[in-house]
C-alpha cells in the first residue's frame, strides 16, 4: 500500500501556505537519513514535478512525493496540528516502528 492521505487541517494549511507564494509553488514530503531516530521528514517548497512524484492535490494544496521517501511513507497520513505547544505537520506513518518527540524522525 503506497497510499498517503492529507487531512482536511492539512490541506487547509497547505493551501495558506502556498497562495503565499509564487504560482506553481507545491509542497515536497521528503524522507531522508538522519534526526534523531535513524530517518527524517523534510518540507520544502518545490516549483519542479518530477515524473515519477506521488502527486497529492486537493483544494489548492498540491504535495509531492518521491518514490524512494514513499517507500517510507506507505499509509502515512499528513496532518497539520495547532495545539498550546506549537503548530507543526505531523505525519502519523504505520511504517514507523518508533519516532521522537518532536515527530520529525522515525526508525523502522
């Protein structure tokens, strides 16, 4: 299963940030080696869609995934929480065998 899925918070902060930037402007979820736990999330603002990215586009926000990071992602969800301790993307991921607090890194 290769499914990632945004929740509705997500794709509503996702929107926010992109109409505030120049137009063809899209998010890339991106895992990388490092952090804390072996493994990391990355965000960053992409203008380039590569062929092979997992496209997630819904309601304005349009996320990219690259095969490899997906690997480490299959039936993850993005999600955007705003609670007393800070805002921040969370990505619950059922690959992830264990995370760290600040729910950036994750071993497998």
């Amino acid at each position: 299963m290769t499914d990632v899925t945004l929740t509705d918070s997500a794709v509503r902060r996702i929107g926010e940030i992109l109409r505030s930037e120049p137009a063809g402007a899209m998010l890339r979820v991106s895992v990388e080696g490092g952090g804390c736990s072996g493994f990391q999330y990355k965000f960053d603002l992409d203008r380039e869609r590569a062929e092979d990215d997992l496209v997630l586009a819904r309601d304005g926000a349009t996320v990219l995934i690259d095969p490899v990071s997906l690997q480490y992602m299959a039936g993850a969800q993005i999600d955007f929480v705003d609670d007393l301790i800070g805002a921040a993307f969370k990505i619950h991921n059922p690959v992830a065998s264990a995370s760290c607090g600040c729910g950036t890194s994750f071993s497998i």
